[in-house]
C-alpha cells in the first residue's frame, strides 16, 4: 500500500513538473513571439508604428508580470519614448530598470546608464553626463561597449559645438567597433558642420554600401545624403565655386537618380559648365536632362542649350534650338526672349555667311538675305565656314556678347530657376 502511494506521489510530482516546464516554455515562447513582433513594428520608425510597439511591450508587462522578458520589454518602452521625444518618460522607465534590479542583466544595466546620460545631455546635464559616460570606460574592457560609449561621448560633445573633440571621440569609437552605424553617422554629421562637405558626403557613401541594405537609419541617411548635396551643390554654385558644385550635383544624380532632384542636379551640373566656359559639356549635361525620366527642368535645359550654341558662335545650332523652344513651348516663360536669340543668331549667321563671300570691296553692298533662305544658302561641307563659326579664338568672356552688326551688348537672361 505504502508503495503504491509513494509511486502515486512520484507520478503526480512528475505530472506537476512537466506541467510546470510545459507552462513556462509555452509561456516564455508566446512572451518572445510578441517581443519579435513588437520590434519588427518598432523598426519601421515611424509614430504610429512606435506607439503600437508600446502598446505590445505594455500587454506583455501586464499579463506576463512573472516572464523573464519583463527588464527587456521596460528598456524598449523606453527607447521608443526616446525616440517619441519624450525623454522625461523614457527616464522614468530607465531609472525604474536601475532601481529595481530584479532580472536586470549586468549588460542591460550598462546600456540603461549609456541612454540615461544621453538624456542627461540632451536635458543640458552636459558635465554630469560627460563625468559619467568616462566612468563607464574607466570599468569596462569590451570593445563593442566602449564603442557605444565613445560615440554617446561624440554626440555630447557634437550638441556642445565642440567639433574637434566630437570628431575624435568617433574616431575612437570606430577604432573599438569598426561597424558602429552611430559613430559612422555621427561622424559624418560632425564633418559637415566643420565644413568638410565631401568627407562627409564619402562617409554617407560608404554607410549606404556596406549598412544600406540592412540599417534601420537607411532611409534618414538617403533622404538627409540627398538634400545636403544637393543644398551644397546651389551654395557653391552660387558663390562662383563651379567644381565643388559639379562634384556635389554628381554625388546627387549617381546616386539618386530615381529621384525628380536628380533632373535639377543634371541641370545645375550643365550651367556650372557653362559657367566655366566649356560649352560642349553644358550641351551634354542639357541632353541629358531633356533626355531623362523627368520634365520640370527641361524648358530651362532648353533656353540654355541654345545660349551654350551661341555663345560658343555655332549659330546655325543656336537658331535650331531657339526654333525647338518655340515649337515645343509656344508660350512658355522664354518664349519672347527665345524669339529674339533666335533672330540674333540668324543675323550672326548670315553676316558671316556674306563676309566670307563677297570680296573685301563690295563688302559695303551686300545683297539682303532672307531669313527663310539660310539653310539653301549655307554649304553643307565648307570646312572654312565651320571653322569661322566654331573657332576656339572667338570665345566669348563675360556675361554679355557684343552684337558686331549693332554695336551694342546683349546681356544673357539668367533662366537658372528652382
């Protein structure tokens, strides 16, 4: 009898067991399903998805108070507050991880102190956050960690305006743990403020090709990589610096070529070419922003084609162009001003046409042309007359061509329009 209640007993402690383990593994893998869940929503960054993660991270926390995930699903909440910009929040919950050290991993510990010195600082605790974050070096050997502290010591010292010391604070943080997304990015950030437009552009470039495919900062990082090249582009351009402004309008059109920027990158790229006088590459730099998937600059693209002809004296292509204009934009913004190039290019044409024809002294009676005749009139293969209308010893410089029939100067129109 006393046996068969002992293996009674041993049976029922063995069912309570495997009823326990079955409990808690069932438990453990439905609480880590919901914390997959919740993160894959968190990464998508924006408000809403954020919110709703915290809505997970919160169910679990109440209907799983015993889960082993419990200090994990508190430091998530917190980051998304962080994110939310909602720092005081986020606070609370962190110093709530400290104090209640329950289930709270020495790492998940290191990592609650990194994020409450960043909002230290970003609540103006400059000093206490800076003392802290080089305590935390002072204890720890593990690179990767002492990479995150080096770049939350970067991005202090960056919201300081202290440049240097945010700059080599990255640098260190990229020496400990080479893929550091934080310190690449907080890096770049530092070398543009310091002016250092194309280092900063070459590190956005390098982050896009080895992190871009797998970053949760890809989409920031493109959107901010686009518009400052393309900003830096306009600001160069402006102040006359014509290569630095080619060298940002082709980070811009490489790169984002899907992009509608890209066709006003084509565009600013052929009028710092014409700025610089080599017209040829203008013209090609135009072609190509008339020849792309996108419309908004190509009247522009157009106007200017034809002043890049005329001013480098092709005037029968000049006059071409204009024609194309008017055909293309009856009554478009240039067309008055493409009416008039047109016939100063034909006269142009037309006076060297008749000076290469007639001896020197009947030059004073010249017959009157018509303008409709030009093309019967112009030899298709007279080598002398390209010469004369292409010839690299009659550049113009300036901004202005002087009108040898009138005598009078004719200033370019500025059709360089956002």
């Amino acid at each position: 009898m006393k046996t068969k209640t002992v293996i009674v007993g041993l049976i029922l402690i063995v069912l309570g067991a495997g009823i326990y383990f079955g409990y808690d593994y069932y438990l453990n893998n439905s609480v880590k399903e919901l914390m997959r869940e919740a993160g894959m929503i968190y990464e998508r960054g924006d408000k809403t998805s954020i919110n709703n993660a915290i809505d997970i991270y919160t169910k679990i926390i109440a209907k799983y108070p015993e889960s082993r995930y419990l200090p994990d699903a508190y430091f998530r909440i917190a980051r998304c507050y962080e994110n939310l910009g909602l720092h005081r929040l986020a606070y609370l919950k962190y110093m709530y991880l400290i104090k209640d050290n329950t289930g709270v991993s020495p790492d998940l510990r290191k990592e609650v102190l990194i994020r409450l010195a960043h909002i230290k600082v970003l609540k103006k605790y400059s000093e206490e956050a800076v003392t802290q974050l080089y305590a935390l070096l002072a204890s720890n050997h593990n690179r990767e960690f002492r990479s995150r502290v080096y770049s939350e010591l970067g991005h202090t010292y960056l919201k300081l305006k202290d440049y240097e010391k945010a700059r080599r604070m990255f640098d260190i943080s990229m020496s400990e743990f080479g893929s550091n997304e934080e310190a690449i990015l907080g890096k770049a950030r530092t070398l543009k403020w310091m002016g250092k437009d194309d280092e900063a552009y070459d590190l956005y470039d390098y982050f896009l090709k080895y992190y871009g495919a797998v970053s949760r900062y890809t989409n920031d990082v493109r959107n901010a990589y686009r518009d400052q090249a393309y900003n830096s582009g306009l600001n160069a351009f402006r102040k006359g610096s014509y290569w630095p402004a080619i060298s940002c309008f082709s980070r811009v059109s490489a790169n984002f070529s899907y992009h509608r920027i890209s066709e006003n990158a084509l565009y600013w790229t052929g009028e710092c070419y014409y700025g610089l006088g080599r017209f040829d590459k203008a013209i090609a730099y135009f072609n190509r922003a008339l020849s792309n998937n996108f419309y908004h600059k190509d009247e522009d693209a157009r106007i200017k084609k034809g002043y890049s002809y005329f001013t480098s004296k092709r005037f029968d292509l000049a006059a071409r162009e204009f024609q194309v204009y008017l055909q293309q934009y009856p009554k478009g913004r240039y067309a008055p001003i493409a009416k008039n190039w047109k016939e100063m290019s034909t006269r142009e044409l037309l006076y060297r046409i008749e000076n290469k024809k007639l001896p020197e002294a009947k030059k004073a009676e010249k017959p009157v042309v018509k303008e409709e005749d030009i093309e019967e009139e112009l030899p298709e293969e007279d080598e002398e007359l390209e010469e004369v209308i292409i010839g690299e010893d009659e550049e113009i410089s300036g901004d202005y061509y002087e009108d040898t029939i009138n005598g009078r100067r004719i200033e370019f129109e500025n059709v360089a329009e956002l």
